[in-house]
C-alpha cells in the first residue's frame, strides 16, 4: 500500500475484497426469499364402476362397507369434497304402498368412489309421497338449501336449511308455487353462472317447468316456462358453453327398469326449449315420428264435429308392426278419446278405442276384416255427436261408442315416444261441425301452424342403461371443462328399492355441442380437486372378501342354505364375523311385499364339528344390503379352514339375501349352495360372498 498526496492508495485486489464483503453484508441485512408454494396436488383418476366382468350390476358400498342408500338423489361439490343426497329404502319404505319414510341420506366422497355416510339430511317421519332431495349452496346467504319432493305437502315440495353440507338442516316454510305451473313431483335446482337459482320439476309425467328462484333460493320467484315435451319426469338442468340442457325420464315411469333419457335445449333457463323435429312435412303430407300428441291450436270448444283424414301407418324402429294414433275431444294433453289403428301386415288390423285421463281408463278393441300393412293409405273418420263417436276406415263404419266424459275438446295426433319409436304420414285433414262448418283444414302443403307440434327431446339412451334418470351433476374442476356426470337409478320395478343400484358416466359432446350417446360400461372420470379414497379399517381384520364388484341375490329360505369357507390368517379369538345381508319379498312390482318371519340363522364349523350357532331376528335385518355382524369368540388356529354357513326355516314368506362376486375376490376359499336343507353343498368355483373377519390374538 503507497500513499500519494496524502491519500491512501487501494490496490485492485483489495478494492474487489471490499467490494465482495460489502455485497455480503447487504445481502445479510435482506429478507430471506420467500418458500416456493407446494404445488397443488393434480386431482385423481376414479374408475366408475357400474358392471362386473359379466355384465351384471354392481352394488356400490360405503367407507364401512354398507350398500349406499341414498336414491333418487343427486351429486354435488362442495369445496374440494363430493357429496351424495338421495331418499333411504333401508327400512321398508314403499311408494304408494306405505309411509314408512326412511329419510334422506347423505354421503360424502374425495373421488366418487369411496363414499362416507354422514347420516340423515332429513330425519324418518311419515310420509308417502318423500323423494327426490337436490342440494345447492347459496354464497349471498351462505346457506345450503335443500329441495325435496312431498306430494302430500301445500305445493308438493318441501325446503331445508343448513350451514353445512351434512346438515343438520332444518324445514323452512313451504314454498308457494305459480297455480298454472302446477308442479307436483320430481324436481331439480340449479344455479346459473350469475347466481340466479331454478327450480326445474314435472307434475307426474305430464309436462316439466322451469322456474326462477327468490335470491335465497327459498321461493320461487315467479318466471316461469313450461317446455312443450309430454309424458316426462325426472328433469336436470345444467349449462355448457352458453348452452342450456334439459335432461328428463322419456317416457315417464316410476322405478321402472328402462326408461329413456331425452333432453332439450336452449339459450335461456327460461326458454324457449328445443328438442328433434318429431313433425315434418315431406312431399305433401305431415309425417310424424313418436312426439306423442300434437293437437290443433283451435278446438278447445268444439263439441259435435267429424273429424277425417288419410293415414299411413309406418313400420316402427323395430319390426314390422304399425301403428298410427289419432285423438278427438283432447281438452288438453292424454285428456279425452285416443283411437290406434295397429297391425303386424298379416292377418286382421286393430281400432283401439280408449279414454285416457293421464293413463287408460275405459277401452274396447275392434278387428277389422283386413289386414293393416305399414306404409298403406287408409281414409278414417270419426264423428262425434253428443256422446256418441261413430268410427268409419275406407269408408266402412267400424266401431260406435258411447261415452259423455270429453263433451269437447280438439283433435289430434299420436306417436309414441318409446324405444319402438311409431310413425305415421297424415294428409288430407278435415274437421267439419255438426251443421256443416268447416272448422279446421290442412293439406299440408304449407307449414305446420294449424297445430301445436310436440317438442319431444333429442334421445341419448332407450333404456338410461337399466333404469331412469336422476340428475347430471355439474363437476366444477380447478382446471379446465366441468365434468358434466349422468346418474341413473337403476330401478328394478322390485318391491325392494333398495337395492337398486346406480349408473354414473361423464356425458361427452360432438363439435356442435349435442350430447354423444350413453355407452352403459364401466366409465373413468378424472377430478380435480379429488384424492384417492379407502375403505375404513377394520380393527383386528383378519381375512376378508373386500367391497368392489359384488351384486346381491336373494334365495335363502326353506331347504336353501349358503355358505363361505376361509382360512384363518392367525390363532386367536374369532373376535367377530361379518356378512353382507338384506331381506326381501319375492312378490314382483308394486304390491306390499311379504317379508321372511323366521330368523336367519349362522353356523360356523370346521368342517367336521359346529362351533357356533346363533341367529338374527328378521327385525334385525335390514332391506338394504348392510354388513350383518355376530361375534362368536370362538379359537381359530392359522391355517385351518372354517366355513360359515347361512340360512333360515322361513318358507312361506320371502326371502335373505347376501351379497356375492364371481370374480374370485377372496383367495382363502370359495363360496358354496345346498338345495336340500343343508344335507350337501356344492361348490361354486370363483364365488365368494361379501364377508370378513376378526381374531384377537391369544
């Protein structure tokens, strides 16, 4: 180091050494950068499994192992958590049959496959007519408000509040609902992207309304649209780019096994709603293709007229039949006098004569002296004159029929709506009064507004892959589309719904926006927000079945015996015993069932020796499939095979039922049926019932 003129002089090295330190010790003094933020986990990938390898129906189980029971229902998310509401069947309840109401039920799930049950949204009570609960979050009030169907309560449907989505929830006043709409059954709730609520719902079948909901979502506002499709039921309302879709039952019919699924369109909650061209008019004459009833726009009024036209009958999608409808004195939907002219092409036609109030209640069939074969022209009359309707075909009276219900009303056409879709062309129509007037004439040459043409929905599934349709959940996902996931009961007509199961598939879209049809498989959803999901431990499991893939069957009684052998894992006390079990009636449809009134009894042996014995009330046993549980206490040594047996004296009354795989789920052993009250069994390789046990070690 030098000094010049009295100044210190700083060689380059030490200059870049302090300049070095300096940079430290500024460094020193600034906040320490922040943590890079853990990245957010990506969702999770859920097979829905909805059949078994066979194609059999598969029973969905919960974190404990019990059938799910909540139906009729519908999926929502909450925050980064899945939940399911629907109506319990566990303890007996019967539509129209009794009012033994089991509540509604609610469960929740990280990914749609493994399902906590969170116990009642809505307590048991007496009711007959408790279904459908739909669950939306209000975020102004931040209440979850909760819609039900009571076709006994002032206006049909019930409102509950809670502040969380497992309840407790607690009843609001009763909503009042527009007179003309007039709702009655099944429903839906939607929430628009601006927070507008609709309640979406059909009275029986007849027509559905889409209706705008008070801020609170307590009440209805008072807009209201009624969408031009019939003998529907069952709707769901959800919104996909700008679009709004409507999906429904088509046809209506409670807890039947197939039923379609149809939906609507539109660009407003609030209409108008469009579905297929079920009328066209090609080459001169209305040709129309299922839709149900298209009636005149006049004729509400009309009394004594005769009412003629040329009609084709068309063969149906499947098969040769034909059929063609036509209608007089309809004061409005299925509400007056419907005719069907119907044959197969051989042998002689059919007239079907029937007075319908929503379903048939009078009816005579008339054979004609010929044959009616698909796509021959055929002139028909009817003449109604006070309570007379005088039929006539190519000129030929037919059939005359007495009957003063329908004094007025107008005319129509009918195809029905189903999987055998009917067709028929129609030309030439002339309504002429009693003195001479001509009150309605349309020889199709121009459009079609002379009538009020149905709307019928646009078909993605004849049967909703084994049941009906419950609702399409709109997933919100934290990237990306929702997941827009169908749900459908999978209904059996049984006199024990609950056992019915359920068909859940993301519905996919082509390019123009329409939806693709059903494929009724196994499906996969990706989630997210979601994780991967467990079944609850079981304390001191020893050996096990587990709970994927399993149906249920229902034979135990009389000389029937079933039984599952498994191998113990260990040496102790066979601390507990489990097995999936339900009761039944074995009456078909909707009449009350007779469930068993002996016991269902449980053996354990060794093979040689019984070495335990009890049984279990029919009151103790549920009507959905639950795990069943008795603790034996007896020792079990590793290794050593025991089998469980199950049975019951009742014979003159239905049945216990269990749930089983033939998947071969369990590798300890094989399931195994006698026929002669326990005398023999015989094996059923890769059969295993739904079981499991305990042991405490010595």
């Amino acid at each position: 180091m030098t000094c010049v003129f009295g100044i210190r002089k700083i060689t380059p090295a030490t200059a870049l050494f302090t300049a070095m330190a300096l940079i430290t010790a500024l460094l020193s003094l600034a906040p320490p950068p922040a943590r890079a933020a853990a990245p957010r986990p990506a969702g999770t990938t859920t097979e829905l499994a909805n059949f078994d390898a066979g194609g059999n129906q598969v029973t969905r189980y919960d974190t404990d192992g019990n059938a799910v029971d909540a139906h009729d229902g519908a999926i929502q998310r909450f925050g980064d958590t899945y939940y399911l509401y629907g109506t319990s069947y566990d303890c007996g309840y019967q539509w129209q049959v009794n009012n033994t109401f089991c509540g509604f039920k609610v469960y929740s799930s990280p990914d749609l496959a493994h399902w906590t049950d969170r116990g009642y949204a809505a307590k048991p009570r007496d009711c007959k007519f408790c279904f459908r609960p739909h669950t939306v979050h209000n975020k102004a009030t931040g209440k979850y408000v909760m819609w039900v169907n009571d076709q006994e309560a002032a206006d049909r449907f019930r409102v509950y509040t809670a502040d969380r989505p497992t309840g407790p929830f607690t009843e609001k006043p009763v909503p009042d609902l527009p007179s003309a709409t007039p709702c009655t059954a099944d429903l839906d709730v939607f929430i628009d992207d601006d927070g507008t609520g609709y309640l979406a719902c059909s009275n029986a079948g007849w027509h559905i309304a889409v209706i705008k909901l008070t801020p609170d979502y307590l009440r209805v506002a008072g807009p209201y649209a009624v969408t031009g499709v019939t003998r529907v039921e069952a709707p769901s309302l959800f919104k996909r780019n700008g679009t709004y879709y409507l999906t429904m039952s088509d046809p209506n019919c409670g807890y039947c096994v197939a039923t379609g699924t149809s939906y609507l369109t539109a660009k407003s909650p609030l209409g108008p709603w469009h579905g297929r061209d079920a009328w066209t008019v090609e080459d001169g004459a209305l040709v129309a293709k299922g839709g149900l009833y298209g009636l005149s726009q006049q004729g509400d009024d009309w009394t004594d007229y005769t009412y003629s036209f040329d009609v084709a009958p068309l063969p149906a999608s499947s098969g040769t039949a034909a059929q063609a409808g036509f209608s007089v004195r309809m004061n409005r939907d299925d509400h007056g006098y419907l005719f069907l002219l119907s044959g197969s092409g051989t042998g002689n036609g059919k007239l079907s004569v029937l007075r319908r109030a929503g379903s048939t209640t009078a009816s005579h069939v008339v054979t004609l002296d010929k044959p009616v074969v698909a796509g021959e022209w055929h002139h028909v009359s009817v003449t109604a004159a006070g309570s007379t309707l005088t039929t006539s075909i190519d000129g030929v009276q037919v059939d005359s029929y007495t009957d003063a219900t329908y004094p007025a009303g107008k005319v129509g056409v009918r195809e029905w709506n189903g999987a055998a879709l009917e067709s028929a062309r129609f030309d030439n129509v002339r309504v002429t009064s009693a003195d001479g007037r001509e009150l309605l004439a349309d020889d199709f040459s121009g459009d079609l507004s002379k009538w009020i043409v149905p709307t019928p929905g646009v078909k993605i599934s004849d049967d909703s892959c084994g049941g009906q349709p419950a609702q399409v959940a709109t997933l919100r996902q934290r990237r990306g589309d929702p997941t827009y996931l169908y749900f459908s009961d999978l209904w059996n007509f049984h006199t024990n719904e609950a056992r019915a199961n359920f068909y859940w598939q993301p519905l996919t879209f082509a390019a123009d926006g329409s939806i693709e049809k059903l494929t009724c498989s196994n499906t996969r959803v990706h989630l997210d927000p979601g994780h991967a999901g467990r079944q609850r431990p079981v304390r001191g499991l020893d050996q096990g079945s587990g709970a994927a893939g399993f149906r249920t069957g229902c034979d135990i009684a009389g000389n029937v015996r079933r039984e599952q052998r498994f191998t113990a894992g260990r040496s102790g006390r066979l601390t507990s015993l489990a097995v999936t079990a339900f009761k039944d009636g074995t009456e078909e449809g909707r009449v009350q069932r007779t469930p068993p009134d002996e016991p269902l009894t449980i053996e354990i042996t060794d093979g040689a020796t019984t070495l335990w014995s009890g049984s279990v009330a029919a009151t103790g046993v549920g009507w959905a499939p639950r795990n069943l549980t008795v603790h034996p206490r007896v020792k079990v040594e590793r290794g050593r095979p025991y089998t469980v047996r199950i049975g019951s004296a009742t014979t003159a009354k239905g049945c216990y039922g269990l749930a089983y795989s033939d998947g071969d789920p369990y590798r300890g052993g094989t399931a195994a049926v006698s026929t002669d009250g326990g005398a023999t069994f015989t094996a059923e390789p890769a059969r295993d019932l739904k079981f499991f046990t305990t042991v405490e070690r010595n």
